[in-house]
C-alpha cells in the first residue's frame, strides 16, 4: 500500500473517531443532566442534538464511507458492512423515538441511555473491526475523503 493511500484511510477514519469521540462526550453531558434531574426542556435539546449530531454522521458514513469500505471488504469480509447497515437501521428508530418524544415521557431519560449504550457497541465494531480490516485490505479512501471533507463543509455552512 502506498503512503497516500495509507494516509487517505487514516484521515478519513480521523474524520469518523472525531464524530464519535463527540457524540461520546454529548452522551456524557446527558448522563449528568439525568443524574441532577434536570428540567425537560434542558434534556430535550441535548437529546435533539444529539439524534442531529448521529443522524449527520450515519448519512456521511451511508453515502460516502461505507460504499467505499464495501468494495474493498467484499470477498471474505462483507458481513462486517451489512452487519453494521442493520445497526445503522436500527439506530435510527430509536433516533426516530427519540426526537418524538418529550422529554417528560417516563421513558425519555431511558430511550436516550439505551441509545448511547447501542452506538458505543456500534462504534467499537467500526473501530476495532470495520477500521483494522481496512487498513488490512490496503483501502484507497482517496476519493472517500475528499467527499467527506466536502460534506462536512457543506453541513456546517447549512447550520449556520
Ligand atoms: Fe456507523
Ligand atoms: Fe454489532
Ligand atoms: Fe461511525
């Protein structure tokens, strides 16, 4: 593998682990505001932003990373992309309850928990195995990064 090549699927995997290590920190915050008992309203728009942080960062992994991750896992290692397609489905359903739901729902606090504990398993399956098993197929994320880099420019000039 050439240096470029290596150096395109760790920038794109930066990419990733930045949005994870984020969306990590925001459910930490939501676990202390849960353990204060603090009002809905408060509760309520963490929780949004974080469904918004999630919700953006499946679309990037969706339309960008995983079709390119796919042509390079498909002999033998397929199973680790559909298995995380299923997840992603699954993920937003409960993105779905969430950002339906209000906060003084009893089962609010509990949907978004369950959450944060179902993306932590998700994205330790992306890390430890979607991730190493790239760098072991030698993926050229070239073109994947440069898509990234412009969806993450084209999704903060959209917030602004
Ligand atoms: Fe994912
Ligand atoms: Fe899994
Ligand atoms: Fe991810």
């Amino acid at each position: 593998m050439s240096k470029k090549e290596l150096d395109a699927l760790e920038a794109a995997v930066e990419i990733l682990s930045k949005d994870h290590e984020e969306v990590d920190r925001q459910f930490g915050e939501y676990k202390k505001l849960m353990d204060y008992e603090a009002p809905a309203a408060q509760r309520k728009a963490l929780a949004d932003k974080i469904c918004d942080a999630l919700s953006q960062h499946a679309e990037m992994e969706e339309q960008i990373f995983y079709p390119a991750a796919r042509r390079y896992l498909e002999k033998d290692s397929e199973e680790i992309m559909d298995h995380a397609d299923v997840e992603h489905a699954t993920l937003k359903v409960l993105i779905a309850r969430i950002t339906s739901t209000k906060a003084s729902d009893p089962h609010f606090d509990a949907y978004v928990h369950v959450l944060g504990e179902y993306v932590k398993h998700h994205v330790e399956e992306e890390e430890d195995e979607m991730f190493s098993e790239l760098r072991k197929q030698g993926a050229d994320m070239d073109e994947a990064l440069e898509a990234m880099k412009a969806f993450k420019v084209k999704k903060k000039g959209a917030r602004k």
